[in-house]
C-alpha cells in the first residue's frame, strides 16, 4: 500500500518519486502517518493558496508549529488580521528601502569569499553560504553583530524537527525560547535608540493611529529571523548544490551573470527549499472524489506542484532558460514570502562573487546530510572541490 510520510528521513533525501505517485495516483491523499491530506499538482495547491478562507493559516502553516505562533503573526492568520500585520511591516521593508542594502551586500558576499580564495575543498555552506545569509539578515533587520553564529545555530533548530519522532523536541522548543529572549531586548534597544534597520522601522511603525502592539512586535522579530536565517541559507545551499551538480548551467552562469536570475528561479522550482507548509480547513471540501472535513489539515506540497508535468513540461530536468513563472518556491496568494526581493538579490550577488573566486567545481560526495525538517529542504553540509 501506498505511504507518504513527510516527517520520514527518505522523505528528507528524496521525496520526489513519492510526489509522482501522488500526484498521478492520488492527487488528495490522506497520510495516516502525516495525519493530514496532501495536496500534490500545482492546480490544486494554487486553488488552497487562493482560497483562503477554506484553507486556513490561522492554526498554524509550518508542518509542525512551534507554540504561541498560530493565529498571531503574518504566516499563521488569515485576512483581514493578516492584511492588517502585513501593510505595517510591508511599511516597515518600504521604509528601509531594501535598493540602499546592494553594497553593503556585496561588500559582504566579497567578504565572505574571501578566505576560499586559499582552499582547493571546502563546505559550501559552513564555510561560505551560511556565513554570507546570517550576515545579510543581520544588516537588514539590524541585529547586533557578534551573535552571528549563535542566532543561526537557533534559528535553523527552529525549522527542525525531531528525526525519530516527526514532532518538535524540547531542544527545539528551548531554541524558540531563547530567541524570543533575545529578540525581546533587540526589541528594547530598537525602540530607545531606532535605526534604518527593519526592527525599529516595524517596531514604530504606524497606520492611521494603528500599531504593532508588543506581542506582534515580538513575533514578528522572532518569524522574520527564523524565516530570513534559515530560508534564505536553505535555499542558498539548494542554489549551490544545483550550481555544482549541473556543470554547463554553471558555465553558462560565469560567463554571463544575468543569467544567474533566471537560474534561481529554476532551482526555486526544481530543488524548492521551502518544500511544504499546511492549511487547516474551516469547512468540508471535496476534491478528487475525496471530501476533506472542517478541522482537518492539509499539506501543500510546494516541492511537488513545482515538479508537475501538467504545468512545467520535462520538470524533472533542470533548465536555466524555461519559463519558470509562477513557481511556487516562494508560495503565493496572500502569504506569498516578503523577503523576495531580499532573496532574488542577496543570491544573484553572492554567487556572482563566489564564482569570480571559485569558477569550476564539483561536489565530494554523492550521499548529503539532509536537514530534518517536515516544512524545508536542504543539505546541511555540501563539501565542494575546485576543479
Ligand atoms: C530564498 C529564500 C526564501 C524562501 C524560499 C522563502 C519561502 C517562503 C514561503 C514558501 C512562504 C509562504 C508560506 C506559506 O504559504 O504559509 C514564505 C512566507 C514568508 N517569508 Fe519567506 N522565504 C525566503 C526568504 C525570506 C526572507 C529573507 C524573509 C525576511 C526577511 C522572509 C519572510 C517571510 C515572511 C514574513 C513570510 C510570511 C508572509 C505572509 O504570510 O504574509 N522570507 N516564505
């Protein structure tokens, strides 16, 4: 019989020859191991996305939620709350005018290169990649530097669950804490001494006599590091594994970085880092023969709509010159990702700086540590030879 689990470790490695099954078997599936449906074509999805009002966020959109987030901040409610928390923060990104953040992100991208320049192999994400996104989201949200290392390493056992058991583990909940700790006394200094920075910008940000108050100030914070940190690295190392993994899009790529635009988009389809978030129903809905009841969950299967023969023809193969519009890497309708335009230009700067550095190589090894996570995708190390 047929099993998809996604809290499963193969689902982490390879969950793509399961998203064929599914999608042309069992295009709404219940997974007794997820306990929620699964929706797998890219219709379906953007029919959840665009129905809001059936397929809620508001009891959470993450695989498995951290505590207190649902039905209180920007992924995890529906409008008009959501509309509300959304137009003041999108104030706050419009204030801190993300074209201003260009140079100093390739001052540090050019930074972060650097020290490749001496080593033939190194870990593309532990030694560049990681370095360069925590970096970049420290700048914009205006974190202090010298707690890089320490937000990264919490902010990706947020996104992580329990390999074993599928669930959050205490380790996981602990992390949670301890950045509402810190983004509490970030808050704080924000607010006495405000910057051009996107805390203190969201933090008094104010629309006809309406603010943020304490609490969504706080997870606000807390959502936008944990989302800036870790999407933006996870889908980093994807672009970086795609890079190495297809030599003559990379060559392509080095002789002309414009290209490098359309190449992200291509992985944001073909290797999604944001594989899957989930919705809650507020009504009985029938799809494919199948009635879905009021209260269940569902899984969207981004990594799969984005792989769906019915929309992308030959999705399998990774093409930097198809058109890739309306992917779904970065989701869509209402909750459609706000660190775009930070992502598209953080990316496309720091792999132009890295291929000046390191313009040919191939991965070490075939097998790669895949990060325990039911809603994201990534390697966790992904050690690079010149060649
Ligand atoms: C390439 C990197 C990134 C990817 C792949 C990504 C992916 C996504 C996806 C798929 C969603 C939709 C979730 C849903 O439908 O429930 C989302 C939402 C969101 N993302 Fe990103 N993200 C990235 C980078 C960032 C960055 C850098 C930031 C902040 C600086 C950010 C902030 C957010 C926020 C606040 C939301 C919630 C939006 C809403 O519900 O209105 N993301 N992201």
């Amino acid at each position: 019989m047929f099993r998809f689990d996604p809290f499963s470790p193969e689902t982490d490695a390879d969950p793509f020859p399961a998203y064929q099954v599914l999608r042309d078997e069992h295009p709404c599936f219940w997974s007794d191991d997820a306990q929620m449906w699964v929706l797998s074509r890219y219709d379906d999805v953007v029919a959840a996305l665009d129905d809001w009002e059936t397929f809620s966020s508001a009891q959470g959109n993450m695989m498995t939620e951290l505590p207190g987030r649902a039905g209180a901040t920007l992924g995890t409610t529906d409008p008009p709350h959501h509309d509300r928390l959304r137009d003041l923060i999108q104030y706050a990104f419009v204030r801190r005018n993300l074209d201003s953040l260009t140079e100093p992100i390739r001052e540090l991208a050019e930074q972060a290169v650097a020290p490749l320049a001496e080593h033939e192999q190194f870990d593309f994400i532990g030694d560049f990649s990681s370095k360069f996104t925590v970096r970049v989201l420290f700048a914009a949200l205006g974190l202090p530097l010298g707690d890089e290392a320490i937000v990264r390493e919490k902010a990706v056992l947020m996104v992580q669950n329990d390999a074993a058991t599928g669930a959050k583990g205490p380790e996981h909940i602990a992390a949670y804490e301890w950045m509402q700790d810190y983004a509490s006394s970030v808050i704080e200094e924000r607010r006495a001494h405000p910057r051009n920075d996107l805390i203190s910008h969201f933090s008094l940000a104010e629309i006809d006599g309406d603010r943020l108050d304490e609490r969504e100030v706080l997870l606000t914070t807390t959502t936008l590091i944990m989302a800036g940190v870790e999407s933006l690295g996870g889908f980093m190392s994807m672009f970086g594994l795609n890079m190495a993994d297809f030599p003559d899009a990379r060559r392509e790529c080095v002789d002309n970085p414009d290209l490098l635009r359309n190449a992200i988009e291509e992985s944001l389809r073909y290797n999604t880092s944001a594989q899957r978030f989930k919705r809650c129903l507020t009504r009985d809905h029938t799809l494919h023969g199948q009635t879905m009841c009021e209260g269940d969950f569902v899984c969207l299967a981004f990594g799969s709509a984005n792989r769906d023969e019915r929309r992308y023809p030959d999705p399998d193969t990774y093409d930097i010159h198809r058109r890739t519009k309306g992917h779904l890497g970065f989701g869509g309708s209402v909750h459609l990702c706000l660190g775009t335009t930070i992502a598209r230009m953080s990316v496309k700067i720091a792999m132009q700086a890295f291929h000046d550095v390191v313009p040919e190589y191939e991965r070490v090894n075939g097998t790669l540590p895949w990060m325990p996570s039911s809603t994201f995708r990534s390697p966790m190390r992904l050690d690079l030879v010149r060649t």
